[in-house]
C-alpha cells in the first residue's frame, strides 16, 4: 500500500486515525497499542497476505530470544551470535538465494529452480531493527515485558516499509505504557505539513522526473546508445528521481508518526548539499549508515588497527552495503565504488587536512560540492541500470564515445528545463528538517542543522496553511502516475 495512493490517503489512514482519536487517552495506552498494531498489520498484509506470517514470526522469534539473553547466560555472546544468524539467515534465503543460484548457474552451468521466490515488503528493514533490538538487549539493555509493544516497535506501519531504522530505545519511552502514545494537536498540525511536503516531493519532483531517467536507461537496456547530451540528462533525472523519492519517503514517515504521538529519527538530510563522500553517508539514509557503521564497520575493527586495516574495513562495509541494497553485482559494485570514494575522501584528509590555500573558502566548497555530486551521480548509474553492460554504455556515452540518440527521451532542451528546479532544490534550498526545526519534530540528530531563514520556517498560520493546501492538491491530483517507491525494492 502505497503512501501517495487515494486508498492509503483517503481510506486507511482516516480509518486508523478515527480509531486512534477513540482509543488515544492516557488510561487507554494498551487499547491504543492494540489498534496501532492491527492497523500496522493490515497495511503490510495489503500486499501479500501470505507473508503476514513471517513477520509475525519474525517478531515473536526475536521477542522470545531478547527474554533469554536476558536472563544473563554465561554464553550470552554465543546466543546472541545464534540470534543475529537466524536473522540474518531468513532474510538471505528470500533476499539472495535467488541471486546465488543465478551466480552459480553463470559460473558452473547448474540449474537451481529458486528464482521464483518473491522477496517478503520490508524484510531488510525489520531484520535490521531486529537485530539492533537484540544487540541492545545483550549490551544490558532492558528487555521489552510486552510482546504487543514489541509488535508495535516492529511493525509501526509508517516506517515499516523504507525504514527509517529504529533503535529501540529511541521509542521506548514513546510507546510503552504512560508513553506519548497519544493524541497531541500540535504533533498533528506538524504531522500533517510533513506529509504534504514529503507527498508532493514524490509526486511531482520525484515522478516528475522519472521519465527522463526511464527513457534513457531503458533505451541502453535495449541495446540503444545515447548520445552525450541525453546520457548526461538520462543520469542526472535519475539522480533527482531517487533523492526526492526517498527524501519525499522520510518526511512522510516522520509526519505519519507524528500523527500518532511517535517521533522517528531523521533519515535524510540534504545530502546532495554535502562538500565530501564522508559527509554524503552521514546525510542519505542517515540511520542504514549508522547501522553498517555500528554493526558492521566497528566490529570489523573500525579505525583501531592502521590505516590500511581500516580502508579495508570501509570497502567492505560499503560492498555490503550495497549488496543490502540489492541482490545483483551492479548493485555490488555500486557499494564498493563508494568505498573507494570514501577510501580517497580518508586518504585525502590525512595527506592534506587544511588546503585553505587553494582558491577562496567560497570557490572551495562549490568545488567541493560540484565533485561530490559528479561522483554520487556517475555511482547511481550503477545502481539503476540493469547490468553492467548497459551502465557502460552509459558512461561510455558520457564521455562522448556515441552521437546517437534516444528517440523516448524527447526533446533535450525540455528536459532539461524540467531538472532544473528540482536540482535547485536539491542543491540549494533548505529541507523539511530546518524548515520546521522549531517543532522538533524528529528525534536527535548527530547532524548541526541551521534553521531555515524566518520567512521560510513553519508556523500555524493562513499563509502556510495556503501554501501546504495548495501542495496537497498538487501533489493529490499527480497520484494517478505515481511510480512506486524505490526504496520498498530493498
């Protein structure tokens, strides 16, 4: 189910908050837990009933393995190994058997019959919140005493899909009983701006955008080489594409639980703002990069054992990033490809950390910026196109090896036109976070983000209740040619 969708906007979500309003009191928190977690299972069940019983069973497994681990067994470290491998065994089977079996049948001729295998809505993302969960519980956090208040941790539909990946103590105080699991206006009036903003992002920059990258990706998919022009638009459209899709994504997750009392970390942070590689992760899918950097980066070694041990360590953290992303090599490469960025981002800081010398501090961060985002775009080519051959007939056409064109792609120049707003947004304008930074609508971030200018940040009034009245009728009227969000592929 869809977040820009007239079912989900229209039918579910009233129905859900109409059922909150009547359950939403301080001696009602159970009932309220309660309606939470139907409504959560019902939205994930939209999709595919059949597979309502793995997350079910996901959840009762790691509920149950918390308790244990709690109880101080002195093998505690084999038992949460144990945890984590079941975990991360059930996602593997559905997420990359299909994509081992294919790697063997290229490289031995076997026929393994797995790729029928549809891959379970979400199941990355409550693995990993999953096994944070467990992780917290061995370290000496206290366990969660209700299995319903874990299944609302879990399943709290509006972060189900596409993360943002929750930490379990993040939401603790939110949702157990005396919690904020309650109605709270002003959390609503916010809610509600995040989602106009997050929706129209979607629709109408996002989708807006999407043919131009379809157009030209799907052309070199068919064997036709774009010219230079067309490749350049082809890749930068699909660059704007996924930012406003999964940037549109987050702010609709951030003000769907404000809706209901919760308030979700940050996920997105105008990353294609950023002046390195190294401040790009801290910005895009802020709380997956905590994740690989905590329990992944870390428990490799980190930075603790030389430097050639912890450039080793960043490639293959990225590399398996990248294969979070998605079970294919293009996907793969595109992760070690942005380990190697991080890797001469690292190098560069130690060889040269003040080059306050070169050029004005102005020139520097626009050159600093202007490269960053070259090299995020020219990585993205790997993560859209289709094999590997195609995303070389790209790049070859970026560098000028082809003149022919794309017939789909249209009229250069109108494309471009149409990249142009979205890429000044992107690169220039404030995001949801500091336009309404006043609210604290979002937990904590480790990110030092400035207020927006006075005259761009929100406030109860009649001039942006136009303003987002206006969006949301926008935004409503563009769901009929919504593509669905990228991110609820991984």
């Amino acid at each position: 189910m869809l977040f820009p969708s007239y079912l989900f906007l229209f039918a579910f979500l009233p129905i859900v908050f109409v059922g909150f309003l009547f359950t939403s009191r301080p001696d009602r928190s159970l009932a309220t837990a309660r309606w939470l977690v139907f409504g959560s299972l019902c939205f994930y069940a939209w999709w595919r009933p059949a597979y309502l019983p793995l997350l079910l069973g996901s959840i009762a497994f790691n509920f149950s393995w918390a308790l244990f681990l709690a109880r101080g067994n002195p093998r505690s470290r084999w038992l949460l190994g144990l945890g984590v491998a079941t975990n991360l065994g059930l996602l593997g089977w559905f997420k990359y058997a299909g994509f081992g079996a294919r790697t063997l049948e290229q490289l031995m001729g076997l026929q393994l019959p797995l790729d029928s295998i549809v891959l379970p809505l979400a199941i990355s993302f409550f693995t990993f919140q999953q096994v944070s969960y467990l992780v917290e519980v061995w370290r000496g956090d206290t366990p969660e005493p209700s299995l319903l208040r874990y299944a609302l941790y879990v399943s709290f539909f509006p972060q189900l899909i596409a993360g943002p990946i929750v930490h379990y103590h993040e939401v603790k105080d939110q949702i157990t009983e005396g919690g904020t699991l309650r109605i709270r206006w002003r959390g609503v009036e916010v809610g509600l701006a995040y989602l106009v903003i997050g929706l129209f992002k979607k629709t109408v920059l996002a989708d807006g955008v999407a043919p131009i990258a379809s157009a030209m990706f799907d052309g070199a998919t068919g064997g036709t080489a774009p010219a230079v022009l067309d490749a350049w638009l082809g890749t930068l459209a699909y660059s704007l594409q996924i930012y406003f899709d999964f940037s549109g994504y987050s702010d609709m997750a951030i003000g769907l639980g404000l809706l209901f009392g919760v308030r979700l970390p940050f996920n997105f942070a105008s990353p294609y703002q950023s002046a390195n590689i190294i401040d790009f992760w801290r910005r895009w899918h802020i709380t997956l990069s905590r994740f690989l950097r905590d329990y992944l980066y870390i428990s490799l070694g980190g930075n603790r054992r030389g430097a050639a041990r912890r450039y080793a360590n960043l490639v293959i953290t990225m590399l398996l990033g990248g294969l979070w992303h998605g079970a294919a090599w293009n996907f793969v490469f595109w992760g070690g490809l942005h380990g190697v960025y991080l890797l001469i981002n690292h190098a560069w800081r130690a060889a040269l950390p003040d080059w306050t010398g070169l050029g004005s501090p102005r020139a520097r961060r626009a050159f600093s910026r202007g490269l960053t985002f070259a090299a995020v775009s020219l990585a993205w080519v790997f993560f859209r196109a289709a094999d590997f051959e195609s995303a070389w007939t790209i790049l070859g056409a970026m560098a000028g090896a082809t003149e022919t064109a794309i017939p789909d792609l249209g009229d250069s120049r109108d494309a471009a036109i149409a990249l142009t707003v979205p890429l000044l947004l992107a690169w220039f304008a404030p995001n949801s976070q500091q336009i309404l930074a006043e609210q604290t609508p979002a937990l904590d971030s480790d990110l030092p983000l400035a207020a927006a200018p006075p005259w761009l940040r929100w406030q109860p009034s009649a001039r942006w209740a136009l303003l987002l009245a206006s969006a949301a009728i926008w935004a409503t009227l563009e769901i009929g040619g919504v593509t669905e969000f990228l991110y609820f592929n991984f």
